[in-house]
C-alpha cells in the first residue's frame, strides 16, 4: 500500500513539474517573440519624410490611438540636412546593425546622441524619428539604429532578451562613433524609449564614460514589468516566475539586469526622465520610483511628467517638452 502511494505521489509530482515547464515555455513565447521587420505602413519611413504607426500598431492600444494616426508630423522632418545609411558589424555576434547617421552642419562638432528603441520598435517609428529630429536640428550629431532582431537589422532568432543581449549592439556602434568618427565616448549620450530603457541600463554600468542619458517611457521595477507585459499579450501576471525560470535554459537570466545597480554607478552623470502619466503599456510610476531612487543617493536628474499622455504618446501631445529641453540638455551635458 506504501509502495502504491510513493509511485503515485511520484508520479503526480513529475506530472507538474513537468506541467510547470511546459506552460512557462509557452509563456515565454508569449512575451518575448518580435516581428523582425517593419509594418508596412512605416517602411519607407527616413529622417526626411515619415508618418505615423498604421491604426492598431501604435505604442499604445485603444480608439485613442486611432485619432492619431493620420497626425501631420511634417514639423519634425529634418531640415536642409542629410543623412546616412549605415551598416555596423557587431563581428563577434554576428548582427549587421542597420543605421543612419546624421551629422551636425560643423564638421568639428563631437557632440553625439544614440537613439535607441523599444521592444517590437525600429528607427523608423515617430516616437525614435521625431526627439532624433529634433537633437539634429539643433545642430548635434545623431545616430539611430535598430537592435538586433528588430527593424532592418539582422535577425538570428526572432527574440526580445530584454537588454540582455542587445545592449552589446549599442556598444558595438559607440565603438564605431569613437573609431570611425573620432568621437570621444564622454560626448556621446543615450536616448532610449521605452524599452530600449532595458539596454541602456547596462551601458551605464559598463560605459562609465558615457556622457549623460535620456530615457523616455522607461522601465525601473523589474518584477511588475514583467508581469505587466504578460498581461498585455493576456497572459495570467502571477505566472511570470515560470516564465523567468524556463528562459535559462534558453541562456537567458532576466536577473542580470537590475536598474538600481545600474542606476547607482551614475555618479556624476546627469538623467533625464519622459513619461505620461496616463501610460498603459509601461505605467507611470516606474519613472516616479526612478526618480525618487536616483534623488535618494543625490544622483543628477530631471523629471518631466506628461500630464494625460499614453505611452510614447508625450512626444505628440507634450512636444514643446522635448524641443525645450532634450538639446539642451545634451548639449550642456556632453562637453
């Protein structure tokens, strides 16, 4: 009778664990896939000339979007300037890193941003082409690219690893600003929306010669994030450990990125922090506890909350924000 017991009660064991393993897999393919490309809409997109994301493609979901779609962004195109294609090779990945560079009118001006975007995001989206135009038009360097596995970039395997992995793209192209461009790594600076937030996060702790950051839209509790983004592909939250458990036997350890860490090796670095405070794709308390945890150890930082704006949707709504403060505070901050 004992013996009978032991098997089942083995068996009923093995039973969930592998149940476990199996819905956490499931899980992870849930949240973690991107699309690789662009949608059709903004394919054409450049610095010169773009549009919109198409209805039901926006940052944010909802009718709301849709009264967006049709915006005339003509403001933000750039002006009497150009710009370059530009493929980086990340070698040691494998990754074509696809790029444009826009260089300042004065030849002798170092002063660089990086613009980096989201999860399912490319450099040919509003929210990366108009804070890039508007740095360019002020009269600093540029450069936007697409991750891997996003835009017109390389696509080895169809997956978001959460700056895990795509930092080391960004690192790639800042080696290629300081080796081909001669730019010093101290004018270059970072501004990533949304989840490009995740990236950036490893630059400052292995880049502590970058210059300054902007993060718009970004992410800082790990743990609601995570459980957050699962829902919004409606995936039950409070199955995220699964999920975070099964993805190292992918190689992936969503636990080696950690804002505070990041955010306390700073020092003297200044942020600068965009988030609507209606956002529903990353809510707007993840900048509130950001700020308040980069104030806590005197860190340098500025917050502009944007009242009544979506996700990413502040550069629309609120753009007067960006004009008035994202070039000065680069070109303050990157000497």
């Amino acid at each position: 009778m004992l013996t009978s017991i032991v098997k089942y009660l083995s068996v009923l064991l093995i039973s969930v664990i592998v149940g476990c393993l199996v819905v956490g897999e499931f899980i992870l393919w849930q949240a973690l896939p991107v699309s690789c490309s662009n949608s059709e809409k903004v394919r054409a997109n450049n610095p010169i000339k773009f549009v919109t994301n198409a209805k039901g493609q926006g940052p944010f979901r909802g009718e709301r979007w849709s009264q967006l779609v049709d915006t005339d962004l003509s403001k933000w195109y750039l002006k009497n300037k150009t710009y370059e294609s530009v493929i980086i090779e990340n070698i040691e990945d494998g990754i074509d890193i696809s790029s444009w560079w826009i260089p300042a009118d004065e030849a002798s001006e170092k002063r660089t941003v990086i613009i980096l975007h989201g999860i399912d995001g490319s450099k040919k989206q509003f929210n990366q082409l108009i804070p890039a135009n508007i740095i360019a038009n002020s009269g600093l360097n540029v450069l936007m690219i697409d991750v891997r596995n996003h835009g017109d970039s390389s696509c080895p395997d169809g997956w978001h690893f959460a700056g895990i992995e795509e930092w080391k793209d960004v690192d790639v192209a800042i080696e290629y600003l300081i080796k081909k461009k001669g730019i010093p790594e101290k004018n270059i600076g970072i501004h990533a929306v949304s989840g490009g937030g995740l990236g950036t996060f490893f630059l400052m702790k292995n880049r502590k010669d970058l210059g300054a950051f902007s993060l718009d839209s970004g992410v800082f509790d790990w743990d609601s994030i995570v459980q957050h983004e699962l829902e919004y592909h409606g995936v039950p939250g409070f199955t995220w450990q699964l999920a975070i458990f099964v993805a190292k036997f992918h190689g992936i350890f969503f636990d080696k990125n950690l804002p505070k860490e990041a955010l306390e090796t700073l020092g003297n670095r200044p942020l600068l922090i965009f988030h609507g405070t209606e956002d529903t794709r990353v809510p707007f308390f993840h900048s509130e506890q950001l700020v308040k945890y980069v104030k806590s150890f005197g860190g340098k930082i500025t917050f502009f909350p944007l009242e009544g704006a979506d996700h990413t949707e502040g550069v629309l709504s609120h753009s007067e924000v960006y004009e008035d403060n994202l070039p000065k505070f680069f070109k303050a901050n990157l000497l």
